[in-house]
C-alpha cells in the first residue's frame, strides 16, 4: 500500500506546483502589486497640468499614454502637508495642519474615534497613531522615503530623518538660496515629508535608515532585493513644480535660478522615471504613481494693514472634493488660517470648501495597459486604501470610510 501512496502524493504534488501560476494568475491584479513607488508633485490644477500648459509635455505626451491617466483625482485639503499626511495615515486634517504647521508642535490628543481619527490639535502625532509604513513593518514588507535636498543644509535639518527641533519653528518653510556655506542651497520642505509627522516613526531607531535623501534612491533601484516595496518620492521645492512658476521670467524662478513650474517637475521626471521603470523590481509587479498635493490657489491679493503696518497676503482656496470626502473632528468650512511670513508679511489663507481640488494622476504598471483613461472620481485617501488593498493590511482613518472606491478594474486593466 505504502508503495502506491508514494506516487500518488509525489502525482498531487506536480500537479499543485503546475496550479500555482494559474493560481497567482488568477489573483486580482491590485493583489499582486508588490514594489509601489510614489511621485508626489505640487500645486497645479488638471486643466493646467494636462490640459493648457505646455510644460510637461513628458508627463501628458510621454507617460500618461503608457499608462493610466486619472481625470478625476483630487487633494484632500489646503495647503500641503494635510494631503500628504491624508496618503500615509488617513487622518484627517487639523487646524494646524492644513497651515502647514508653522511650529513643529506635536499633537495634543483628546481622544481616539472609533474610525482611527485623532481628535486634538496640533502637528506631530502621538506614537499610538499609526501609518501605512507601521503597517507595512508590521507586515514584514520594506519601505523608505526619499528626500530631496534634506541635509543639504546641516544647520537646518540632518541628511537623514530630518526634521525641525519639536517645538521650534520650522525653518524649512521657504526654500534657502545656494551660498558659500551651502553651495547647492537647501529646498527640502519638512511639511513634503510625512513620515516625520508621527512619533511611530519619527522615535524609532532606524528612522535615519526610513527617511534618507533621494541620491540614496539610484543604488536602492539596483537590485531587486535592494529596492523597498514602498517607495515615497519627494522632490525639492523647485523640482515639485512649488516654486517658480516655470517660464524663467525675472522674479518668477526658484533660488537656485531654475524656472521652477511644471517645466522643472517634467525634467525631474525625465530624470528619475526611467530608473524606476528600468528596475527589476518595477518589472518584476511595480506600480509607479505621478499625482499632485493638491490643486493651485483660487485667487491672490496683497495689501498694507493700516494698523501692523504688515503686507498681508490674501489666498483663497474653493477646496473642491469628491468621494463623499468628509471633515474630519478638528476643523470647520469656511475658515481662515494666518501664517507668519517673516517680520513684515502674512499670509491670510481662507479656505472655503473641503478638499484639494481636481489634480489628476498617472499610474504606469506591467499590470496596467497603456492608453487606459479613467473618469471614476478618487481622492488621497482612495490612494492609501489602494495601496493597502496590495498589500492586504487593514484600513486606516478615512481610508476605511464607507463607500470609498480603491483602484480597480477602470485602472487595472492589462490581463
């Protein structure tokens, strides 16, 4: 008998093993994603950015048709860092946050909703708070972000996990021209780098390995076994599109001379897109994801306080949303915020509607066919339940909101 049975399961087993590519075949393909390498650009609308600038023409003619173009992406809020923060966490935005938290405060917490929301004030959250990189940790997968220009300035923010001192006020709120003393200048924004924004990460040991300046990023692509399976990109501020406003007219370009707009966001994507879609690990289940914080301001105007003496600054933001986006615990529409500018200006930011307006985005992945154009309305928060969806990890904040679509077939779209 013992004769037979051996064939038989050496028979079962062949057999299972020839299933198997069948069986991985047969998982959905937002399942099979493994190496996810995020491009975060700033401040353009999607009727600017794909649709009357001439630019970019390497984002709009070049990668948007090897892909997925996104046509009804939108930010989460006003100005920055609530967006990125929206895509690494879920929460929602505080008071501070959406100002860009001009103080580096950590954040005062009351309570905990059952949604995962922190309700409090402030910018820095407690180490209860958790984020997809605590997940993906938790979940044994590799991740690192990488920053461009931080550390290019010691006295500002250290080359790796660098951040301002808690407390302090945040010196990286406005680019710093190149000098003697820091012949590259400094254009690193802490308010572009999430992971700092929580002490899960920011307090952990090996945050200096999480958090490393981009050049660290060309040898990490080498190999597959170097290459994390979550890669956030942040460029400096002239390289985000930021600053500048792209036509290198006079008073209009970034610190270091760069016309800044989206002309200096497409070279940095011709520079490092083609790394990305060169490594073995993009190949092999990568999706690549070109998108926006959010949209530009509605208008601007500027005036001399009769009683401070000050310029002020007057910004508007209409805040358009989707997704059945909704507030969060710690802030109300409309409101406005006042932001020190320096001794002499402010801005007065009015923020009317909730999210961060139409941005777009495009997704380039072997499990994508090119050409593929999707109108299904998805916001940051759509993004990170994507995100976790690939990885199988539960959902964080508003991430977990009923009804809240994640990429699907409308993106997925290659067999």
């Amino acid at each position: 008998m013992n004769s037979i049975r051996g064939p038989v399961r050496a028979f079962l087993a062949a057999g299972l093993i020839a299933l198997l590519p069948a069986l991985a075949g047969a998982a959905r393909p937002e399942e099979r994603v493994r190496h996810v390498f995020i491009i975060t650009l700033e401040n353009k609308d999607y009727a600017d950015t794909f649709g009357s600038s001439r630019q970019d023409p390497y984002l709009v003619g070049t990668l948007a048709p090897m892909g997925a173009l996104l046509t009804h992406y939108y930010g989460t809020g006003h100005v920055s860092l609530d967006n990125y923060l929206s895509m690494l966490s879920g929460q929602g935005a505080s008071a501070e946050t959406e100002a860009d938290c001009p103080v580096f405060a950590d954040f005062q917490l009351k309570r905990v909703t059952r949604e995962g929301l922190a309700v409090g004030t402030g910018c820095v959250y407690p180490a209860r708070i958790r984020t997809l990189a605590d997940q993906l940790t938790a979940a044994g997968f590799r991740w690192r972000g990488y920053m461009e220009d931080m550390g290019n300035d010691p006295a500002r923010e250290a080359a790796t996990c660098g951040h301002p001192a808690l407390g302090a006020r945040d010196r990286t709120q406005a680019a710093e021209a190149p000098s003697s003393a820091v012949p590259a200048g400094d254009q690193y924004a802490s308010r572009h780098d999430p992971f700092i924004y929580f002490h899960s990460l920011l307090d952990a040991p090996d945050c200096a390995e999480h958090v490393v300046a981009l050049p660290r990023l060309e040898a990490d692509l080498a190999t597959l076994a170097t290459t994390p399976n979550f890669v956030f990109i942040t460029p400096n501020l002239c390289h985000d599109g930021h600053d500048g406003d792209g036509t290198g007219a006079p008073g209009k370009v970034c610190v270091n001379g760069e016309p800044g707009g989206l002309k200096s966001a497409d070279d940095f994507l011709r520079t490092w897109v083609p790394r990305i879609l060169a490594s073995e690990a993009y190949r092999r289940d990568g999706l690549l994801i070109i998108t926006f914080d959010e949209s530009s301001y509605t208008t601007v105007a500027s005036a001399k306080d009769p009683v401070s003496g000050k310029t002020i600054v007057d910004v508007t933001f209409r805040g358009e949303s989707c997704c059945g986006q909704r507030p969060g615990p710690n802030i109300t529409r409309p409101v406005t915020h006042v932001i020190p500018l320096g001794p002499d200006a402010d801005y007065r930011l009015r923020l009317e509607g909730l999210g961060g307006g139409r941005v777009g985005a495009v997704l380039l992945s072997p499990f994508i066919r090119p050409g593929t154009v999707s109108a299904v309305p998805y916001n940051h928060y759509s993004l990170l339940k994507s995100l976790e969806d690939s990885f199988g990890l539960r959902y964080l904040g508003f991430a977990g909101q009923p009804g809240l679509v994640p990429f699907g077939r409308d993106v997925y779209t290659a067999p």
